[in-house]
C-alpha cells in the first residue's frame, strides 16, 4: 500500500485487521511493526479510535527493534532458546550499556569485532540483531512455520526505510504468512537523505529529508540559536575523555549540569561533528550517541 503522509495508510491496514479479527484462533494476534517509538503510539492511538478494546488485545504493535531487540519479545525468545542452531552453542544477548562500554575501550572495527562476538562467542550484538534473526528464520523451516502460525498477518509501516538485514528478516515473513506493507516513496531517507547536515543549518529542500531528520535539524537551529557554551565545554571535555557511555543520558551522569542543559549541549555538539547520531531517528536522552573520530 502506497501513499503519502496523512492519506489514510494506517487507518486502511487497521480496518482490514478489524475485518479478520474473528477468525483468528485462539493464540493468534496481528502483528504491527514501525520504525519509531512516535510512530507506535500514532498507530496505538488510531487503534483506540477504530478498533473495540477487546480487539486491540489481538494487534501486536511494537517497532522493528523492539521486536528484534527486546529480551521479552519473541524473536529475543527465539535467539535466546534456538540460537545454538546459529552457530552451535545458545546465544547470549549483550546489554547496549556493556556493547557501549566496549565499542569505546576497543581500538580497531567494531563491525568485525561484533560478528567476531557472534561466530566464536554466542553473543549478539544489538546492531545484529536483525541480521542474526534473518539467519535463524532462513535456516529452520519450523520456527517459520511457527511464526507463520503465531501472526497470520504482520503489518510492516514506513517500509520503504528498511534495510536489507531487515528485509531479509520480512522475506521469511513472507513465505509464512501474509504481510502488508505500507510505505512513502516520498520519505525514502536511505535515497533520499544528505549525507551531511549543513553547518549553517539550512535546508533548501526540505522534502529531501526524512520527518524525523527535519525534526531533529529543527531542534538542533533552535538549540544553536540559544547558545550555552560553558555547558557545551563540560559535554565537550567529557566526550573527549575517554569515559565509556552508550547513550545520551550517560553523558550527563559525568557532570552535575542540570538535564535539561547537558541535552541541549548534546543536540549543539551534534551539530558542530563533536558527537555523533543517526539523525533519521528520535535523538534524545535515551538514545544511542558517541563521540565523533
């Protein structure tokens, strides 16, 4: 399903999840992925608005990551109880604090270093999730066929973002189940987006950009317009000093800047390639950030 922002992609998945509701079995629910945490709750609050309560019970809506990523969600269930089918021993999932902690301690490619972790020690990166995942439902026919059972009909949003780890992961989906895939040819950030974001903070075509990249820029011209310099010094100094963080708030457990100035000095230094983030996703304190090479 194609279309464009506001034009009703979510309301018509939602109203085809209402008409087979009744023939799900007992154990059955619809699955509903997006890419944001924002995104989720716009999808939870049109489910309120269209669908009974005792039907929201059987729609699963969660983001991509959250599904993977998630102790207590099913494909962590999965990784944890079937991943020795991966590599012959089970699988351990390493916390994003310890992942952070060692990413800064390690000198040299973490990308290799991760799937090093993977192959000879049985621990999962949070960045492979999706791929180690997508290589779990490619080789046993059962546990597809067990999802295929558990979510007859998974709902993929704002699928044109997704990557090809990600991909691989829904083309399992695929052969099991039926999906539904609403997408925006219009938000194609992987084609779409600059690969820099201009030092004066001007965008000249903002329908270049994702949403949630515009969304960020904005807050970005707003912080740097409302300068803070000894704050952006101390997040600066700390960045810099070695000390292991893996999220936005870890920074602000090294100072006793108040908060609110320590995020605004984040989104700053942001700007000026001091840290680094992805900017096509929700940047705020729990979220993952690191100092720029």
């Amino acid at each position: 399903m194609i279309g464009g922002p506001d034009s009703g992609k979510t309301t018509l998945a939602l109203l085809k999840c209402k008409g087979i509701l009744d023939t799900l079995a007992p154990g059955q629910s619809i699955l509903f992925l997006s890419f944001s945490r924002a995104a989720v709750q716009e999808i939870l609050k049109r489910c309120r608005e269209i669908l009974t309560q005792e039907e929201m019970k059987r729609i699963d809506v969660r983001t991509y990551h959250s599904f993977c990523w998630d102790i207590h969600s099913f494909c962590w269930d999965i990784l944890r109880c079937h991943g020795r089918l991966l590599g012959g021993r089970p699988l351990k999932m390493m916390a994003p604090s310890e992942e952070g902690t060692r990413r800064t301690q390690f000198e040299g490619d973490w990308g290799a270093e991760s799937e090093r972790l993977k192959d000879e020690d049985g621990i999962v990166c949070f960045d492979l999730f999706a791929a180690a995942t997508a290589e779990l439902f490619e080789g046993s026919t059962h546990l597809r066929s067990w999802m295929g059972r558990l979510f007859p009909l998974v709902i993929l949003d704002e699928f044109q973002d997704s990557d090809d780890d990600q991909w691989r992961f829904v083309q399992q989906l695929s052969a099991v189940e039926q999906t539904l895939f609403l997408a925006d040819t219009e938000q194609r950030i992987a084609a779409s987006t600059a690969t820099d974001v201009a030092d004066d903070m001007i965008v000249v075509n903002a329908n270049d950009y994702g949403r949630q990249r515009r969304d960020n820029m904005m807050r970005m011209h707003y912080f740097v317009t409302h300068p803070d310099v000894e704050t952006d010094d101390e997040i600066r100094r700390i960045a810099k000093s070695g000390q292991p963080f893996y999220y936005m708030k870890d920074l602000f457990s090294y100072t006793s800047v108040a908060a609110p100035r320590a995020f605004a000095a984040c989104y700053r230094l942001v700007a000026q390639y001091v840290l680094r983030a992805n900017l096509d996703h929700v940047l705020w304190e729990n979220y993952r950030i690191e100092a720029a090479a």
